[in-house]
C-alpha cells in the first residue's frame, strides 16, 4: 500500500473526527466552559484539521465541482463570506477589548521596577532583591519588566512571578 493510498483512505475519517473535536472544543469556547481544557487543543487540532480536509477535497473533488452547479453552494458561499466579512471588519475596527488578561500582562509588562513594588506592597529594594535571586540585574528602578527580560535572556512571566510573589505567600497554601 502506497503513501497515497493511505492518505486517502484516512482523509475523510481524520476530517470527520478532527472537525467534531473541533466543534465540540470550540462551543465549549464560545460558552466559556473548560478554557484551560479546550483552548489549546482547539487551536492546535484545528490546524492539523487542515491536511485532512485538503486530502478530502482532492480525492473528491468532481464531487464537490458539481456543488457549483447548484446555487444552493453559491447562496451559501455568498452568506459564509460576508458573515467572515463583517466579524473581520467589526475586529479590525475594535480600538478597545480584546483579552483582558493579554491587556493586564501588557501593562505589566511595561510597568517599572517603582510601579510593580507599589503593585506588591512593597518597596524598590525588595523588588531588586527578588529579581536579583533570578539572575536579574536592577540597574534602575525606573527599569520595565520587559527591558529587563530582554537584557537578561529571561522571560517576562519569569520575572513577573518573582516581583509578585513573596517567598511568605510561596509557602502558604492558597485559601
């Protein structure tokens, strides 16, 4: 049995079980249940989901020619694109929203040494302290988070724990 041969006959049943993961995982989205269960395995089988649905297409695609033949295909072409159309034009025009938790870690992210010991109750010093048992250098307080990721090789979540979590809360169990 050929490469193509086996690709063929495993095209349509990868597209059928992809597409119900897919669908399942994306209502499960849309109505905010289980994000940290389905987010990623929605975004990554949707995309394998591609090589499956492009074998399917190819090994029918005079089949699916002979939908254009149909206006019900091009009714349905027509409705599917402008539906795309106006949520891609209502995101691209949207100045505000978005994630709230990418908008917070933003925020952070830009946030200087003097803002983030504010932000932990604390003062500059312990801040530096803290970054200091990382492996990170303060040079000024007026210093970002994201500067100091950049110049230590270290990542930004890494320094972001470190300035917000005292080694006292560390120890104690969450309530």
């Amino acid at each position: 049995m050929s490469i193509r041969d086996v690709l063929l006959r495993y095209a349509t049943p990868l597209t059928t079980w992809l597409f119900m993961i897919s669908l399942v995982s994306g209502v499960a989205l849309f109505f905010g249940v289980g994000n940290q269960y389905f987010r990623e395995m929605h975004e990554i089988l949707s995309m394998f989901l591609i090589v499956p649905f492009g074998l399917h297409v190819w090994r029918n695609w005079r089949t699916l020619v002979s939908y254009f033949r149909r206006s019900a295909m091009w009714v349905s072409t027509v409705v599917c694109l402008v539906a795309a159309g106006a949520f891609a034009y209502e995101g691209a025009g949207a100045s505000s929203g978005g994630n709230p938790r990418m908008a917070a870690f933003n925020a952070l992210n830009n946030a200087s040494v003097t803002a983030l010991a504010a932000l932990a109750r604390t003062d500059e010093a312990t801040i530096s302290e803290r970054f200091k048992a990382i492996g990170v250098e303060v040079k000024s307080a007026e210093d970002t988070v994201a500067g100091l990721a950049q110049a230590s090789g270290r990542d930004s979540f890494d320094l972001l724990s470190a300035a917000l979590t005292s080694a006292s809360a560390a120890a104690q169990p969450a309530p």
